[in-house]
C-alpha cells in the first residue's frame, strides 16, 4: 500500500507540474504575442487607432492587422471565435446584450472617443420642428432604438416605457401625438434612407462615414458612459500583455494630442481619461 500510495503521489506531482508548465507557456506566448488583428465597422475607429493607437503600440513592437466588417454582430463573432483579437465598434450596452443574447463573454477593455447619435434631415432645412405624421427612421436593434426613442422623447415628442434595451421595439412607444411615423431599418442603412424619410436617427460612425457632420444634426443624444464606444476582447484575453498594451496606447499622450489636434473630432464624447 505505501508503494501504491507513493506512485499515486508522484503522478498527482507530474501533473501539477504540467499544468503550471502549461500556464506559464501560455503566459509567455501572449506575453511575445507581436501581431494583433484588429476589427472595425464603417466609421471613424479606425482612424483614430491609426492616427493614435498604432504608433505607440508600434513603438513596443507590435504590428496592426486591420479587418474590416459590415456590421457589430460579424465582428463580435469574429473576436468570440478568435479570428481576430479585438474590435472596436460598439458601446457597453450592446455588447452586454449579445453576451446575453449569443451566450458569449466579450468584454471591454477601455473606452474610445464616440461620436453621439443625432437626429439628421436632407427635406427640412436645420432649425425645422419635426412636425405631425413626420416619417422618422429608427435603428431596427434594440438597444440602439432605445437611443433613438430617448431623442425623441427628450425633444417631446413621444412618451416611453421603461424597458430592458435588450427588450425594447416601436411599441414602447405609448404617447405619440403628433402621430410621428417611426421607421425601422438596419442602423447601416439609415444615411441612404434620408433620401425618403423625414428624418433619420443616425448612430454617430454611421453618420460620420457617410459624410454628415455632427454640427448639421438636428438633436444629438445626451451621451453617458454606458453609450461610449470600448474595445472589446475575450475576457480571458483582458489582462494579457497586449490587451493591456492596447489600453495603454489609448491613455497615452500621444492619442490625447493626435485626437484633440484634429477639429474633425469635434463634438464627439471623450472618455474620461481624455478630460
């Protein structure tokens, strides 16, 4: 028995020493981890990492893959299938609400410069009340139509249910007295509905990549933290070298001066570090 006790002992050793081997293999290997992939979606994001985030982490030696996507739920699933390491395009509560919806577990890292949603018109001329049975383009999510509705309702023009943003549609809409026509559409596709609808709320990236400036909206939406767009990692990659790196890149001076040098970043939101 104490022969077998002995053996029993010796194989329990050889197996912590594995899985401490183990770990401190993959410690190193995101430690030299050099190539990062990168996402985006139509907008400004991408610029300001090339112009601010790019060259610092350049300075530590590491190398930019930037992938291009059509919408947020391609580059979630991208980041959640490690296809790529992160992306940035999205604020807190909608990533939170395809964590709950995909069964996933993205987080964010740091916040980003993010520009707010506005209300924007090509028929009216700026200053136009949005009158009576006005046809008004909305995004088709529902966290991001909950955005839209509080733009609404802040300009008063309709009264609101309190609801889950993963949970919101049209008919939480229970006071509309002007009889507002409220028009769902995938958020991409809201500039190029300007051409025949009244009005448009249009998130921020999608605004600024097809032209429009924050200056010419109608309303722009009271932006809190929970709305400011973050980078977004596998959370068990948020505390490795590069994720940390990609933080301290943002922070840095460097970021803070290339952003605040160029007016085009005018009106948007800063995080906090930033101010």
């Amino acid at each position: 028995m104490h022969c077998l006790t002995r053996l029993r002992f010796l194989g329990l050793l050889a197996v912590s020493v594995l899985s401490i081997a183990a770990g401190d293999n993959a410690q190193a290997q995101s430690a030299e981890k050099k190539d990062l992939k990168v996402g985006f979606v139509p907008g400004p994001y991408i610029d300001e990492f090339k112009i601010g985030v790019a060259p610092e982490l350049a300075k530590k030696g590491y190398q930019i893959r930037y992938v291009e996507f059509s919408t947020g739920l391609e580059a979630n699933n991208a980041v959640f299938k490690s296809e790529i390491d992160a992306n940035v395009m999205q604020h807190t509560v909608f990533l939170n609400s395809y964590n709950e919806r995909q069964k996933t577990d993205l987080v964010g890292i740091v916040h980003v410069p993010t520009p707010p949603m506005g209300i924007y018109s090509k028929k009216h001329p700026l200053g136009t009340k949005i009158g009576a049975g006005a046809k008004v383009a909305v995004p088709n999510d529902p966290v991001n139509l909950q955005r839209a509705l509080w733009i609404l309702r802040d300009l008063g023009l309709v009264e609101i249910r309190d609801s889950k943003p993963i949970d919101v549609t049209e008919l939480d809409v229970v006071k509309n007295p002007g009889g507002i026509k409220i028009i769902p559409l995938e958020a991409a596709q809201a500039p190029r509905a300007l051409d025949d609808v009244d009005f448009a709320a249009i998130q921020g990236n999608f605004a600024i990549f097809s032209g429009l400036k924050l200056t010419n909206a109608f309303a722009l939406e009271k932006m809190t933290a929970p709305y400011i767009n973050v980078v977004a990692v596998k959370r068990d990659n948020a505390e490795t070298a590069w994720a940390k790196d990609i933080v301290a890149a943002y922070k840095s001076p460097g970021f803070k001066a290339a952003i605040l040098a160029d007016r085009f970043y005018d009106g948007f939101t800063l995080p906090d570090y930033m101010k």
